[in-house]
C-alpha cells in the first residue's frame, strides 16, 4: 500500500511550520495520525516534535561555522549531503508505513525554482519508498495588497510546479492578517485570479516603461492557467479542513485505506 507525504514549501515568514503544526493538531482531532519530517536544517520545533529531523544528519550551523559558507551556500550543502546520504532517510521514515508524513521545507526559493536537489528527492520518495506526493506552496496574503508582488508570487508558485511534477496546491496564508484592509471581492480576484486584467490595473500603477514586462508576465501565467490559491486562516478549523480535503482527494488518502468491515461501519440514522 503507498503512502502518503505532503510537501509544505514557500518563502520565509509564509508560515509553513505554523501550516504543518494546525494540520498535526487538526488530524488529531478528527482520529488520524501524522508526522512532520523536518527538511529545514535551520528549524526548531514548534507545537510538536519532529519526528524525522534533518538536523539528526546535518545542521545548518554546523556548515556554516565548518566551511565558512552563507546561509544560502551551506542549505544548499546540506541538502547536497541529504542527497548523499538518503539511505538515513529512508531509515528514519521506514517504519511509518500506514501514517500521514508531512514535509516541512525550507524557506529558500531557489530549492524550488532551478535547483534540482529536491525534485530528486521528490522522486526518490515515489520510486523508492511508494509515496503518494502533494505539493502545498504557501504565499503570505500580504501579497495581494499590491499587484506586482502577488505577480511575483504567483511565477514562483508556477515554476514549483513545474519544477516539482506533483499535484500541487497554492494556499494563500496569513488571511486573517488582511480581512479589515480587504474585502471579500477583492480577495476572491486573487484566489482565481485573471491575469490580464491584474495585468491592466498594474499598469495603471507603475512606470509605462514596464508596461510590456508587465503583460508578458501577465500572459505567461494566462498560458499555464495552473495559478489558483485556497485562503488559509491558519486558526481556523474549517479553513484547515477544506485544505486537508484537498490534500486527501489529490493524494488519494481515502483510497489507500483498508475497508472497514460492515459492523464497524457507521450507521446511518433514518432521516
């Protein structure tokens, strides 16, 4: 039977491991069980412990101060090191055969834009250890409150996905943060978003010079017609609820269950 892993990826401050830490505390409510497999050698536990810990390997200090290298230089050593070594990997998440992994990942993005490290281990996780795969990229709501940002935001989601290969889901995080400067309408152009006309209004905004970049960027997104993001309060049950719901339906998790036996089924009461 295969298993099932969700990749939480996205910038710094996007609120990942806060993401990865209401989805622990969500699945314990409704019965189920999950683990977080942290892959950020620089992160501390949050709410709950890591189960699978990178830094048990390798430590983002320990390059740092060792090989005199930048945060940016030495994740990426560490990630390179991981690469080296995924048999310790494949040792620490051998055991968690029927159980829910969650993959709490970096904030660098350029593990996600045109590094091939992590689309390797991506692969090695299906080929390898029989997981079924989603991908969930964070985008802080912030960035919709200016137009140009959210384009920023949105091509680096898209070359995610491209990178990655995996069903993916955008969620727009933070939402909580902008409900009195926002009104519903507006969020909801940003959710399913039109980027032609996002396009238009932002060269309303900006220098005419950028006018042209602007409607390439607009038409590039248009193309792929992939960009489209779930709100995320991440205090809110029901907010963590739909997302989970389209994790399950993407990774197949139902499907991958054992029927139960018709006595251990719920009854349905008469209407």
């Amino acid at each position: 039977m295969s298993r099932v892993g969700v990749l939480v990826m996205g910038p710094a401050g996007a609120g990942k491991s806060t993401f990865c830490n209401e989805i622990i505390s969500h699945m314990q409510t409704i019965g189920r069980r999950a683990h977080i497999v942290n892959l950020d050698p620089a992160a501390e536990p949050n709410k709950y412990e890591f189960t699978v810990d990178i830094r048990d390997l390798i430590s983002l200090d320990d390059v740092m101060d060792e090989l005199d290298l930048g945060p940016n230089g030495a994740l990426i050593y560490c990630f390179e090191y991981l690469m080296k070594n995924l048999d310790w990997l494949d040792e620490e998440i051998g055991d968690y055969n029927d159980e829910y992994l969650i993959f709490d990942c970096p904030g660098q993005i350029e593990l996600y834009t045109h590094i091939p490290v992590l689309p390797n281990i991506v692969r090695h996780l299906q080929n390898q250890l029989n997981f079924n795969l989603c991908a969930t990229y964070l985008m802080e709501a912030s960035f919709i409150v200016d137009n140009s940002k959210y384009f920023s935001g949105a091509l680096c989601a898209m070359s995610a996905m491209i990178l990655l290969e995996l069903p993916h889901i955008n969620v727009l995080s933070k939402i909580d943060m902008i409900k009195d400067s926002v009104n519903r309408k507006k969020l909801k152009r940003f959710l399913n978003p039109d980027p032609l006309l996002l396009a238009d209004e932002t060269n309303e905004e900006t220098n005419p010079r950028f006018k042209y970049l602007n409607q390439c960027i607009a038409n590039l997104v248009d193309d792929f017609g992939m960009v489209q993001f779930l709100p995320l309060e991440a205090k809110n049950p029901d907010s963590i609820s739909t997302i989970l719901s389209y994790v399950d339906d993407v990774t197949q998790w139902a499907e991958a269950q054992e029927q139960k036996e018709p006595n251990d089924q719920i009854e349905i009461e008469d209407m």
